[in-house]
C-alpha cells in the first residue's frame, strides 16, 4: 500500500534514472522539480523549449550545466518535438512544462509523431490527503470530457492497471454519481451499474467495483449505514471514476484548496508514462507526479 508521496518516491528511486523529455521547459518550477526529481537519482532530462530562456536558469536552480537542451521557442513545435524524442525512444518519460494542457495533449495524440498505442489516453490523478491513511485516486479529472460508457470502461481499465502495478492488487473502486439509485433521467448511474456489472462479469481487471454511489457513502461507512446501504468498499476506496471531467477537476481542486491535499498526475495508456500537472502546482507536486510515473514507467 502506498500511504503517500514520500513511499512513492522512496519506491521510484528503485527504478533507475530514467530520460525525461520536457515539453516547453523555461519555467522555474518545472525545472526545480527537474533538479529534486535528478537529486533522487529519478531522471536525466532532456530540456525541450527557448534555450536564451532555459541556460541561465540551469546555474539558478543547480541543475548541470550540461543537461541537454534542445531549442524550439515555438510552444506547439517544442511540444511536438518533445512528443517525437518519446516517440524515437531517446526520452522513456514525457513531461508537460509550461504549455496548456490541450496544446500539450493534441502533440501526444499527433497521428505521426504521437504517443498512440490504439488505447483509450486518461488522466490519473493521485492525493495524499491529511488524515487519510493511503493515497487516494481519481480518473479522469484531466482530459476525456464527457467519457461514453465504452471510454469509461477504458479509463477504469487503465486506471486499474496502473494502480495494480503501484502495487494494489484488488482496488477498491467507487463509480460516482450523485446518488445510489438507477435513473434514467442521470445517465451517469446507469454507466455506473453497467460497469459495476462488467465487472462482476469478470470483464475488468482484479478488483471490486461498486456504482451508482455518491461521495458521502464512498468515503464514510457511518453514511452508508444511516442510508441503510450495504457497501464493501466504504471507507476504503482506492479509486474513484469520474462521470465527467467536471467532477473530476472540481473534486481534484476541493481536496487540495480545502482539504490541503497533495495532488500528481499522470496519463496513463500511451506508449510511454507523461507527467501531466498544472502549471500551477509546486515543485514539489511536480516531483511527486514524476516519481509516480516513473514508477509506473518501471513496471
Ligand atoms: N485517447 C486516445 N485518442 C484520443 C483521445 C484519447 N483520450 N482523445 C482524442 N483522441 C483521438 C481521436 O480519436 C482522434 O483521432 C484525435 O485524437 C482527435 O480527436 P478530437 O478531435 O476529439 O480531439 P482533440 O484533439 O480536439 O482534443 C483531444 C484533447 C485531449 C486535447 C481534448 O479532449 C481536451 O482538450 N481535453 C481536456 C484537456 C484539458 O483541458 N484538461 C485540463 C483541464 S481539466
């Protein structure tokens, strides 16, 4: 079991050093969490973006002088370019630096160049949370919008895979709604029992999943009983399946606004582990997703 960020690092660390291409790489944060990132022994990185911009902040920050820096000021060409490093093989982990994040997903999704492996691409978000006991995940707060039953389906399965290779063989996974009935007027609970049935059918990796279930019986056992609901995963769940990207990002947001959470993200089903984190987030939130998909990346 992972309790939090720093078991993630202490079990990437065993990885190995890994090549990381950063797309779009001038920007202070990025690069300092590249400098904790290369201190842990978790990556060499490959420095896509302005050099007149990236050079002097090298000695700024403390990286070596002679991390390798490839020049393309142009944003959505650096982000390509960054893109093919991964797709050659000379980078093994992508990261996105300061880009938006639908520029930085178009150049993964690129016909030519892209990251494609056929698979459904969906964002993984890991939290440590105070007072929770392990690190919690959500899918997908980061770039399928309005997730089909089928691409749910596929966002589950990579999700599912990604937290078995973390090392949680059975996860216990909550397909949220906003309440425990079937309804034909929310679309979002019949998804929610489709998936909970597939998965009872053996149509989905190991592991429990449960839906329609809305937050409050998901997160506490006292909620599920005061609504008279049997649940075997209250209070326990590993992973919870966003309707839509919405919910995700708002849930993602409450946790590390309100709750002080911590947040990594990473996009899970291309041919290589990408860091994806706002361009907001500290260096230290960009290490923990780095680590994460090293670790992922090990596996
Ligand atoms: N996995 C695999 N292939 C995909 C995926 C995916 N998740 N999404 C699109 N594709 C393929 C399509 O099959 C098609 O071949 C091609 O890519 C283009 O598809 P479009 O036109 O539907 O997609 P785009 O390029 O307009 O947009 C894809 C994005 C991922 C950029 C888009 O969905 C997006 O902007 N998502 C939200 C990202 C975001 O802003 N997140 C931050 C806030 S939470």
């Amino acid at each position: 079991m992972l309790r939090d960020f720093h078991d993630v690092l202490e079990k990437a660390k065993n990885c190995g050093k890994m090549t990381i291409g950063v797309a779009v790489a001038q920007d202070r944060d990025v690069l300092k969490a590249l400098k904790l990132a290369y201190d842990f022994g978790l990556v060499q990185p490959i420095l896509v973006g302005d050099a007149t911009a990236i050079k002097p902040l090298l000695a700024e920050i403390g990286l070596p002088i002679d991390t390798a820096i490839v020049d393309e000021p142009d944003i959505k060409k650096a982000a390509l370019t960054t893109v093919a490093l991964v797709h050659k093989g000379e980078a093994k982990v992508l990261m996105k630096g300061l880009i938006n994040t639908s520029d930085f997903l178009k150049a993964v999704l690129n016909a030519e160049v892209g990251l494609r492996t056929g698979h459904l691409l969906s964002h993984l978000a890991a939290f440590e949370v105070p007072g929770e006991a392990k690190l919690i995940f959500h899918s997908d707060g980061g770039m399928n919008i309005a997730p089909s039953l089928a691409e749910k389906k596929d966002i589950l399965t990579n999700a599912m895979f990604a937290l078995q290779a973390l090392g949680v063989e059975q996860p216990k996974i909550a397909v949220l709604t906003a309440n425990e009935q079937v309804s034909p007027k929310m679309s979002a609970t019949i998804d929610a029992k489709a998936l909970a049935d597939m998965a009872a059918a053996g149509e989905l990796p190991a592991g429990v999943v449960e839906g329609p279930i809305s937050l409050d019986v998901a997160i506490s056992p006292e909620a599920a009983m005061h609504k008279g609901l049997a649940s075997k995963i209250s209070g326990q769940v590993d992973l919870f399946l966003m309707p839509n990207i919405e919910t995700g990002n708002t849930l993602s947001k409450s946790l590390i606004y309100y709750a002080k959470g911590k947040m990594a993200g990473i996009v899970l089903g291309a041919t290589n582990p990408i860091v994806l984190t706002s361009r907001a987030e500290t260096p230290e939130g960009k290490l923990h997703s780095i680590a994460l998909a090293c670790l992922v990346a090990g596996k």
